[in-house]
C-alpha cells in the first residue's frame, strides 16, 4: 500500500505536468486536430457545433493525464485558436494546464478536453500570462456532454464551456481550478518569432502552414 501510494504521488507529481514537455509544438498542433474530430463525434455533436459557431475561441487539450491517489494532479498542453472578424481562424497559440487536488480517490486516466470560450472576457482572461480558471477568475465555467448537458441559454451565458471525453477510472473532468498558462517556449519553436498569445490568435501575425489542417477541422465543424 505504501509503495502503491508513493508511485502514484509521483506520478501525480511529476508526469502529469511532463506531459506537456514531451510534445513538439507541432505533435501537440497534429493531435489537437485528431482530438478535435474525436470530440465532435459524440452525442452531443449537434449542441456543440450550434455552440462552436458562436465561440470567440477554442481551446483544445488532446491528452490531459491524471493520476492520483489521496493525493491528485492532472496536466498536459494546449492549443488555443480564436475566431477572425472574416470567420477563418487563426493559427494555434501554445499553453499548459495543471492542477492539483486532494481528497480520497484512486485511479489513472487520460482526457481530451476542449473549451469553448463564449465571451469576450473569457478570451481576455485566457490571453493573460497565467490564470485559474473558475471563480477565482471571475469566469463561469460551464460543462456540456452526457449527464451535464447545458441548456442554450445557460450556455450562452457561460464564459467557458467545457466537452471531454476520458478513459480510465475517474468519472469525469472538470478544469474549474485549473492553471493555465502559456508555452512561451513552444510559441517560439513554432512560429520562430517571439509572438506572444495575444498577438498570435487576435493580431493573427503567427503563420505555420503545419496548423492547416487544425484550422480547417475549425472551418468544417464551426464554421
């Protein structure tokens, strides 16, 4: 028991955030795509495209490991992409996400997450250099999927909404209390500029044609 529960400490301590470090900036671009069609293949598929078409940006977490036991962690990297004023999107900016929890509970799982930011002051908030997502931010976060699926008006008035699928032992994902921060360093792989997010998703000056196809999945489900 006692080895079972440093193993999991540790894995909770220091693979979760690994994770995010063990992707190219371009592998995270490539699975954030395979996540995308993943995603959108769900019951929930007809809310979630109705919801993507009225999002200012989209935030997609292809593989958020989680582990834990009494004590939790989850991490993993990100993209962001946000909306042009002529309907394309833009190219990806790069983030990392991690939390830690603690309370009685065993298990290991993977997730594909993505959020949906609804609001102006989500996306201002997101664009900042770190934040807590939830209340500490003054942001509402919202989940769609089975079991939680949001009304349209709660959903439009929702800074943050949240779709994952997980396997594994835990029963869902919630990323209210989450960190989420920029990948300075994967911005600057990427796009061999120092862009930071801002000036990569809104002043759209970040240009790599290996995030095509990510923005064109983009095009096809939201528009």
């Amino acid at each position: 028991m006692k080895r079972l529960f440093l193993a999991a400490t540790m894995l909770a301590a220091g693979f979760a955030p690994a994770a995010a470090l063990a992707d190219s900036p371009q592998h995270l671009v490539d699975s954030s795509t395979l996540a995308l069609e993943s995603l959108m293949d769900t019951p929930e598929t007809t809310q979630a495209e109705q919801l993507l078409h009225h999002a200012k940006a989209v935030v997609i977490c292809p593989n958020i490991f989680r582990a834990g036991f009494f004590v939790g962690g989850e991490g993993g990297g990100c993209v962001m992409v946000a909306r042009a004023a002529s309907g394309s999107w833009s190219d990806p900016a790069f983030y990392t996400v991690g939390s830690g929890s603690f309370g009685l509970q065993i298990g290991v799982q993977n997730a594909q997450v993505m959020m949906l930011i609804m609001t102006n002051g989500g996306l201002n908030a997101l664009l900042s250099s770190q934040v807590k997502l939830g209340a500490d931010a003054g942001l509402t976060v919202a989940t769609i999927g089975a079991g939680a699926n949001a009304s349209m008006s709660t959903a439009y008035n929702a800074d943050i909404l949240t779709l994952s699928k997980s396997q594994g032992l835990y029963g869902g994902v919630s990323v209210s209390g989450s960190v989420f921060g920029q990948d300075n360093n994967a911005e600057q792989a990427y796009y061999g500029a120092p862009l930071d997010s801002r000036q990569i998703v809104v002043e759209m000056q970040g240009h790599n044609p290996g995030a095509n196809p990510l923005r064109q999945e983009l095009i096809r489900f939201g528009g």
